[in-house]
C-alpha cells in the first residue's frame, strides 16, 4: 500500500523583481504529494537470503533448495469434484423432506409414488447444478495474471527463465513493458549491473486501484502482476507464490465459501416445513397404532401409509423450481440491459442490497486523466496553455499525463482538428525536444513561429520546478496549493518572451481522472431506491474526498488505516464503516474487511469493481459485479458481470432484481400457506375422522397448481422504493393465518357434504364424491390466494398479467371439469351445481383471505414482534434503533440550524455587495 506524505519545496523571493511578487520576505511554500512505499518488514532470515550478488545471481543448485523451502512461483489451484458438487444438490432443508417421503413410499412398496418422488428430487438436483452453479475459476484467472517468463541472473549470465520457479533471492531485470513476476525490491542497478538513478514507472491500478503510475526508486518494491509502464532496473525477489501480493488476494477468494443468502432462506423454510411435518406425522403414526391397535388399520405399512400421504401433502416440491425459473427468466430479462448473471441466486440478494461498495478508479471515474480548469496568468487564455503544453509534449509518448495534454489540445483547439499531418502544428514548428528526465522534472521544446521565424522555448513540468524557472510566482504557488488540497495533479507551463532566455510563467494544468458521465446520476438513482453507494479506492485521502464531492456524496471518507487501528475495538470501527461514503488508501485485504464488518450488521453488501484487487472484495459480497473491461480475477469472483461502461446498468439490475424479488416472495408465501394448510388439515381429518385423501389426487394438485404459478415469472410486479427483505417470521406468521382461514373452510366444505347433503366419507366405498369435492377445493380455494400474495396491499392496487390470470384460473378450470364428471375416480363425478359452486366460494373466499392479509401487514411491525416476543436480541436490536432516530433527529435539527445560518450570512454579504456597488455608482455620477 502506498501512504501520502506532504514535503514541503520553499521557493522564497525578496525585493519586488516579478510581476507577482513575494513582499516581505514573505516565504512561499509548494505542498508537493509524494508515495511513500509502505513496505513490509522481512524477517531477518528472509533478508539474509536476498543478498544476492547482482551480477552472478544464485546457482542452479541455491535455486533448487529454495524452490523446496519455498514451493513454486505459482498459486494453489482448488478444483471442486463434479460428482461430490452434484451430491451437494441432494442436501437442505427441501431434499430431505423429498428423501423422506420417498423413503415412507418404498418402505410401504407404493412405487407408483415412489418413482414420482424420486423423478423431482433428481429434477431440482439437475436444474440446481445445471442453473446455479458457480463459477470456480477465480484462482485460475489470477495465475493468468502472472508473466510466463522472466529475465534473472542465474550461475553468472543473464537468461530467461520461467516465473514458477523464481525463489526468493532471484535478481530479475524489469524493462519497458515487463509484467512483474514475483514481489522485488529494486535494486537501483540497471542490467549491466551499473548504478543508475533512474526511476520505474510502475502501473499497478489493477492490484491497489491507484488511477496513476506510480514512481519507484532504489529501495521501493515492486508488486507480482504489476506493469513497467517506464524505464528499467534490476531488482531481487522477495515474495513468491502464496506470499506476493497478488498471492494474499487468492488466498482471500479461496477461504470465502460462505452459504448464499438465498439458499440460508430457502433452507430457513425448508427447516420450518420439516419441523412441523415431523412432529405432525409423528404424532398421527403414535396416535393410530394406538388407537387401532390388534386391528388392520393398526398394521405397521397401513399407519406408516397415512404417514406418506401427510409427508407427501407437506413437500413443497415446486419451492426450488419454481424460484429457480423465475430467477432464470429474470436473468433473460439483465441480459438484454447488458448485465450477464453468472451465479442465479445472485438475482434474489441483489433485491435485498442495501449498501453499494464501489471501486473508484474504471468504476465511478473513466481511469484516464482529462484536463480540469488551468490556472492562467495574465494575459494567457485557456487556448494559450493547452497550445503550449501541445508544443512541449513528447509526441507518442507511452504516459498518462502526456495523453492527457495532447488530448486535451486535440479536442479544445481548432488548429489542431482536421490536420493532414497529426505530428505539425499549423503555424508553429518544434526545432529541438528534451524529453522529461526525472532529474529535472520537466520537458522543453524549442520552437519556431513560421510567420514571423520568432523563436522560443516551452517548458513543461512539476509545479515547484517551473516556478522556481520563472523566479517565483506568490499567486501560482497557492494556487497550486489550493489543488493539491482538493487531490488535483498540477503541471506549470512557461515559455520565454522576447527572444531571450528568460521565461513567463503561463498557468498551470490541472489533471483529474474524472468521474463517468453517469456517475453521478446513478448514485442519485440508486440511493433513490435506499441502496446507499460507498467508494473504495487505493488513491490518496484528498482524490477521494474531491471524487465523492464531484459525485454529490458527502466527503466523510475514511483513512484505510482506521480499519486496522488496534486502538479501537470491532464494534466502533463497525459504526465507523457504517457512517463512512468511503474509504481510500486500501489494499485488498481492506476492501474484503469493509464488506465483511458491513455483512456483520445484517446488511446485504453488494461490491462492483474491474482489478485484482478487488477480486477478494468481489468474492466475499453478497452479490459480486464486475464492471466493463475488468480483468479475468475480477470476472471470475463476481456474481454478475457489466457488459455495458460505468455503473448505470445497475439500476436496471435493482429494478429488475426487486421485481424478481416481489414474485418470489409472492410465491413463497403462497406455498407455505398452501402446505401449511395441507398439514392442518389433513392432520385434524386423519386424527377425527380417520379419512385420507387419495395419493393421485394430492400428487395432481401439487404439480398441476405449480405448474400453472411457473408463470410467476413473467407476472406484473410492484417495485418496492426500499431493499426488499423476506421477513421470515412475518411471511411465517402471515400463511399461519391464512392456512388456518383456509382450513377452517376445508372443515366447512367436509362436514356441509356430510351432514347436510349426506355424502358419504368412506374411502374404500363406491359413492367417492367426497374425493372430488376435497380435490376440487383444496386445488382452487388456496391456489387462487397466490392473486393475494402478490402484493402487500388489496389485489386491485395491481392486477396480474393476463399470461398469469389465465394460467391459474386455466388449470382450475381442468380441475373443476375433472371433479364434475369424475375422471380420475370411479363414482366420483359431483356434477356442475357443486363444481361451479366450490369454484364460486373459493373466488369469494379469497377477497375474504385478502383483507386479512391487508390488515395483518398494516398492523405488524418489529416493534409489535419485539413487545411480543421480547428477546435479548430484538430487545437490543429495538433500543439501537430508537437511539438511532434520536441521533438522526439531533442530526438533521443541527444540519438546519447551519443552513439557516449560511442562508443568513449569504443575504448579509449580497447585501453589504450591493451597499457597496450602489456608493460605487454614487461617485462615479459624482
């Protein structure tokens, strides 16, 4: 990592001799920010073992100790077994409730049964491992990140060798261009082994997100995976492997194998459905071999029987497929806005994302620098310096700040546009070039005006440099300063005038990498929909804060090293994190330290980002997105990738995601009231009136009214202002409702066909009518619920789509037309006066249903769970809050008092100003 230090260049200047002067011995100072390598202390055996002669290098045998101490240059690969990952599929919650009831359906040789059961569990297993599976190939994609080949001294000759076998102690040769193999500390030699005072030019944005190359001198290290973006030295290698930097972030992705969000809620469910079966099911097998013990209801496999048919009424067979192919259609619908889902699941955490982590550079800004507003002098225009900095700019040069003022040139000054030759200025022509040397810190071109053959020089270079060449400047000096306090990178420019040597200062550039275009409106959006967006960047304190105002976040932009103060427990860093817009100065192991402490609140972290640096932070997010143009690590580790610039696709994703979510949820409240409602009822009938329905029929209305809500995916769907949330014990605790309302008509429907119209309730009998009136209204009265779940509010505040409507009225048709005429049942046929009837009452029953919904979402809130239920968590987690809106209160009350006062002093001073202008114009009549 690197750290900012301030060092102070004092140019002081007596007497009057500039046209801006210094009076008073006045001492004026240049702010100059510089990277301090922040390099990691060795161990003395390390050191020992990199104190290798520079022009002989170790010996083949040295190297072959080394290569055993200290492995190979390379990064452990973990390949996940295709079997056992498929295996994985057959475990949670749901597979063992299926596995349950298919072991019950073979114990009682009911193979009919038995074949069905196992036939879904091997479908969610396929669609599972077929549809979400996660891609493993971060670690791979870091080695590729590696150089294949290095240049080292080895037994006295300089040869080229493969990077996996460097060791530690290895002096290597680094050039224009080269990718750095291991960690190295340069040696200030260049490869003939000759002192050298040259610097490195190292670009290393992909591993510290640092938009600038950055300078590197004799002493400083080198990290593996970083570019030589100029010059060349010998350096000897420290790290390898494991150890380097890039190194430390494999080992982060690899150690990050948490359980997704969604499968936690999944199996959340699952858990609670399994729960009450258990105990539902064993009750019921107690209870009849008791109760018809000595006789043949008493047997063993007849119990064990009634068992399956209530294991089966409990399996939500549907639950992982349904949810799956509403994620898989709504991935379809990213794809065609340009975001690519890599893992499934990543569709539902992405609705419940509530905080953003962003990487700066090649995120929120464009990773290029622009010319900002110059500083001019008198008498020079902003047309003025960009042509002088065009003359003194090395053409061609392989440099970021070079790019940038010859782009800047091209684009603002119409001399410049629709050249035949790109490498002539019109009207000018550029005699003799110094190209920048790090010893003076400046390029200078010669130059000749072709009109009037007048000659002159151009200078170009570090603010203290062309300052001190003009003989001070009071007013460019703070300027300079006032930059460098808001993070911009300043070059001066001078040129000499009237044919002498002496040079006039023109202004100074000012250089920013600046945010995207869309930037800023996409943080506005996003925090619209209550996702509050954080940056995380390598760069220096004063960029972040400069980035984040020109974004319109706030500057509360926390130092890296916070993260890491011993001084300050867990839980005030937490706040800290919490608080922050953004951290700056980071190193990967910071960014995956903020994701980690943000996911230990309860928040749901999402992280974008395009380097290797960010690929742990990547990993360890609930939802990982890799932005357009990120490298293979940062693919790899992401959830979903960005094919589009910037981050505005993702609103899309939100929007998308959070109607995505809302189906889901709709549908999962539906089918645990619907399965909840199974057991009730079918537990109460077992128990009082020893009555059971037929396996085919329940079979039936499983797969076809999970059929028919398959179509949830494409339903209407009401996007939520907030990140969603599943709210289990509310979802719970609302189709506990439900199922009860529902079985309380199911106990309505069975004893009005018994009492009133006679029906008989035998199941082995001839008249099987009440088959058909169970089937038919356990298939219609809690399947038309799913039109209320769909939402919070009453149905009508939005109404399903046709496709959906049709779907679901469309198989109760079937199975109204199935009960009239008994098609599955001898004597089961109820003719049309009961099927339109049941049809009927479980239309009206479902208005009924939705009040209750309405009025149980209005009423419930977690203050109403924490009176309840007052558990030590909800207890604390109640008092956090109100201490929360109190402070935000004391808060907002300040922020208005403040804005008063500005509002205030801002009429004081138009005021004053117009007091002034009006005695002004008083003398000027005068």
């Amino acid at each position: 990592m690197s750290e900012i230090t301030e060092e102070k260049i004092v140019i002081t200047e007596e007497g009057s001799t500039s046209n801006n002067r210094v009076v008073d011995n006045e001492k004026v100072e240049i702010i100059e920010t510089k990277h301090v390598e922040n390099v990691e202390a060795l161990s003395p055996e390390l050191e020992d073992l990199i104190k290798t002669d520079p022009t002989k290098g170790l010996s083949t045998d040295e190297v072959q100790k080394r290569l055993v101490q200290f492995g190979r240059n390379e990064l452990a690969e973990v390949k996940t077994n295709p079997l056992l990952k498929f295996l994985s599929y057959f475990t949670g919650a749901i597979a063992y409730l299926i596995e349950l009831a298919g072991i019950f359906a073979a114990v009682v040789q009911d193979w009919v049964d038995f074949g069905i059961i196992v036939g879904l569990l091997f479908i969610n297993a396929f669609i599972g491992f077929i549809e979400e599976a996660r891609a493993e190939n971060a670690l791979d994609a870091l080695k590729q990140t590696l150089a294949l080949k290095a240049k080292a001294w080895r037994d006295g000759q300089f040869v080229e060798v493969d990077t996996a076998e460097l060791v530690p102690g290895d002096v290597i040769g680094l050039r224009l261009g080269d990718i750095v193999p291991a960690d190295a500390r340069l040696l200030g030699l260049d490869v003939t082994g000759n002192e050298t005072d040259a610097h490195l030019s190292i670009d290393q944005s992909a591993l510290t997100g640092e938009s600038l190359p950055v300078d590197k001198a004799k002493g400083a290290t080198v990290y593996s995976s970083s570019i030589v973006k100029q010059g060349q030295m010998l350096a000897v290698v420290t790290k390898t492997g494991g150890d380097t930097f890039v190194g430390r972030a494999a080992n982060l992705i690899s150690i990050t194998v948490e359980q997704g969000h969604f499968q936690k809620i999944v199996n959340a469910i699952g858990n609670f459905l399994i729960l009450i079966t258990v105990v539902l099911v064993v009750i019921i097998f107690i209870y009849q071999m008791l109760h018809f013990r000595g006789t043949h209801q008493g047997d063993f496999f007849v119990v064990l029987g009634h068992s399956l048919v209530l294991t089966i009424a409990a399996i939500p067979v549907g639950l992982p497929t349904v949810l799956s192919v509403t994620m898989a259609v709504g991935a379809k619908q990213l794809a065609a806005k340009k975001v690519i889902v890599k893992r499934l699941t990543a569709v539902e955490e992405m609705a419940s994302v509530s905080v953003l982590c962003s990487d700066k550079t090649g995120t929120l800004t464009l990773n290029e620098l622009t010319f900002d507003e110059p500083y001019l002098c008198p008498g020079y225009s902003k047309e003025d310096i960009l042509l002088y900095s065009y003359l003194s700019a090395e053409p061609g040069a392989n440099d970021p700040i070079e790019s940038a003022v010859r782009t800047a040139a091209e684009d603002g000054l119409e001399i410049l546009k629709n050249r035949q030759n790109k490498h002539d200025v019109p009207g000018y022509k550029v005699t003799a070039f110094v190209p920048f040397n790090p010893t003076t810190k400046m390029t200078c071109a010669t130059v000749v005006t072709l009109n009037t053959d007048e000659v002159f020089k151009v200078a170009k270079g570090a603010p203290q440099v062309i300052v001190k060449l003009v003989g001070g400047n009071d007013d460019a000096v703070r300027a300079v300063n006032a930059l460098a306090i808001r993070g911009l990178r300043a070059l001066g420019v001078a040129r000499t005038v009237n044919g002498t040597d002496d040079y006039e200062l023109v202004g100074m550039i000012s250089l920013l990498d600046p945010p995207r275009p869309d930037s800023a409106e996409t943080i506005r959006r996003c925090n619209g929909y209550g996702v509050d967006v954080k940056m995380i960047t390598g760069d220096q304190l004063i960029i972040a804060k400069e980035v984040t105002h020109r974004l319109g976040m706030d500057r509360v932009i926390l130092d890296a090293n916070h993260l890491v103060d011993p001084t300050k427990s867990e839980e005030e860093v937490t706040q800290h994190c919490e608080r922050a817009d953004g951290f700056a100065q980071v190193i990967p192991e910071h960014k995956y330290r903020v994701v980690e402490l943000l996911q230990k609140t309860g928040l749901l972290v999402g992280m974008t980002g395009d380097g290797v640096n960010d690929a742990p932070a990547l990993k360890k997010a609930n939802v990982g997105i890799a932005v357009h143009g990120c490298t293979d690590a940062a693919r790899s580790a992401a959830d979903i990738v960005l094919l589009a610039p910037g981050l505005s696709t993702i609103v899309d994703g939100i929007t998308t995601s959070r109607a995505i979510f809302q189906r889901m949820r709709s549908y999962s409240l539906y089918r645990i009231t619907s399965t909840v409602h199974f057991l009730m009822f079918f537990f109460c009938i077992i128990i009082a009136e020893n009555w059971e329905m037929k396996t085919i029929l329940l079979i039936l209305i499983t797969i076809l009214n999970d059929a028919a809500t398959l179509v949830i995916a494409v339903d209407n769907a009401k996007i939520s202002e907030r990140p969603d949330k599943w709210r289990l014990g509310q979802l719970i605790s609302l189709s506990i409702i439900l199922a009860v309302c529902l079985t309380a008509a199911s106990f309505g429907h069975f004893y009005l066909a018994k009492h009133v119209f006679g029906i008989p309730t035998d199941v082995e009998g001839e008249d099987q009518r009440m088959q058909s009136i169970i089937y038919l209204h356990i298939s219609s009265c809690p399947h038309f619920v799913i039109f209320s779940t769909r939402l919070s509010g009453f149905f009508w505040e939005n109404l399903p789509s046709p496709t959906f409507f049709i779907a679901v009225m469309g198989t109760q048709i079937f199975a109204m037309f199935v009960s009239i005429y008994g098609v599955l049942t001898p004597g089961s046929a109820i003719g049309w006066g009961w099927g339109v009837g049941i049809i009927g009452f479980s239309l009206f029953y479902f208005l009924v249903l939705d009040f209750v919904k309405v009025m149980v979402f209005r009423y419930w809130s977690f203050e109403l769970t924490a009176r309840l239920w007052p558990t030590p968590s909800r207890k604390k987690k109640l008092r956090n809050r109100h201490e929360r809106h109190i402070f935000e209160a004391k808060i907002s009350r300040t922020i208005a008092k403040v804005r008063k006062v500005v509002i205030m002093s801002k009429v004081i001073v138009a005021l004053r100003t117009a007091v002034e202008e009006s005695k002004k114009k008083k003398k000027i009549t005068a």
